[in-house]
C-alpha cells in the first residue's frame, strides 16, 4: 500500500498569529513533504525489498547505506515531517504538569531545557532537525540532526517533539532569522501536550 501525506492536525491559517503563515504551512506541507512521499513510492514500487514494510523498517533499512541513499533521504524526511506537524499547535507553547516536571528534573529548569534546544537548532549547520527525546536510558535529551537523519535512524530514543530547521520551513516568515524562529516554535508554537503524551506511551 502506498504511503500517504497525512492531512495537517489543524487548519493552515491556525498558526499564522503565532508565527507560520498560511502560505509557510501551504508549501511546506502541500508541496514539499508531498514531494517526500511521492518519491519514496516511487522508489517503493521499483523494489520489492521495500513492498510491504513499515516506513519505520525502511528507515532502518536504509539507514547508512550509501546503496540506498535517496530511499533514506525520503523516508526520513516523511517520518520527520509526521512528527513536526504533530510538535505544532494554534495553543502552543503552553507546558503541561507531567512532561513540565520531568523536564525540570533532567535539565533543571524549563529555561536550561530551552537554551539547550535553541542551542542544538541554530547549532545545525545547514538543513536539519533538532530533537526533544526520551532518551534509552530514561532522561530526556535535546539532540540535532542533518537533512534526513533522525533519533530513529541514530536509536537514540523515543522522538518527543521535531523541529525543522530547512531554511523552506522558516525563511517566508523569519527570513534569514533562525533564532527567531526557534525562539517562537518553543514559546508559542511548540505542541508541549504532544510531547508529554508521548513520554507517557514509553
């Protein structure tokens, strides 16, 4: 069966007063996380390794491998953008009690757990993630990764909330302006009750 671009959990003019236009989620979703999907079917339906298997197992297939490089580039980039939709809410921002708590007691504050995100965000060089993860040893961690890759291919815990730092994702709203958008995701854009519903599934 071929993969599908999942419809946004929200309307695209619900986060224009917070920050990401109309036209931003438009071309972001409409035109490139539809490219993503429409490729790796592409490649799905020309390999029968792939035919049948989760977007997961082909991640975990592909990852590393030189051979398969562009079916990687674009299952990651599908993964990752079904988490990034997902870490954006109209009500963003707002922290709940649960993941708040957690938060404080493996980074020591709500404000140390922001620097230590900004950091990792305007620290990739070039296109990319960062990452709010559950960690395999039971702390939350704060991690970045280039193009594709992502802490399913790098097992580096269970994904709690993805921010995309391509420049297509900010650049109509912030221009060249990173840190002001990774400082807007975090105040008044990122889906905190996300996070945490994630922490608790784990």
């Amino acid at each position: 069966m071929a993969f599908e671009l999942p419809s946004l959990p929200y309307s695209t003019t619900a986060l224009a007063a917070r920050g990401m236009s109309q036209e931003t989620l438009e071309l972001h979703h409409g035109k490139h996380h539809q490219a993503y999907v429409t490729a790796l079917n592409g490649f799905v339906a020309k390999d029968e390794s792939l035919q049948g298997k989760s977007l997961e197992e082909i991640i975990h297939l592909s990852a590393g491998r030189a051979d398969m490089a562009p079916v990687f580039n674009n299952a990651g980039q599908h993964w990752n953008h079904i988490i990034f939709w997902q870490s954006l809410a109209p009500a963003g921002g707002r922290m709940p009690d649960r993941l708040g708590a957690k938060i404080t007691e493996d980074f020591g504050s709500l404000d140390a757990f922001k620097e230590a995100f900004r950091a990792a965000a305007i620290s990739q060089f070039g296109s990319g993630w960062a990452w709010l993860v559950l960690k395999p040893d039971g702390r939350l961690g704060v991690s970045k990764s280039p193009n594709a890759a992502n802490p399913l291919s790098a097992a580096d815990g269970r994904t709690l909330l993805g921010l995309d730092v391509w420049e297509h994702s900010y650049y109509l709203d912030f221009r060249n302006r990173r840190p002001d958008y990774v400082t807007n995701f975090l105040d008044n854009l990122a889906n905190y009750d996300f996070a945490e519903a994630e922490l608790l599934a784990a």
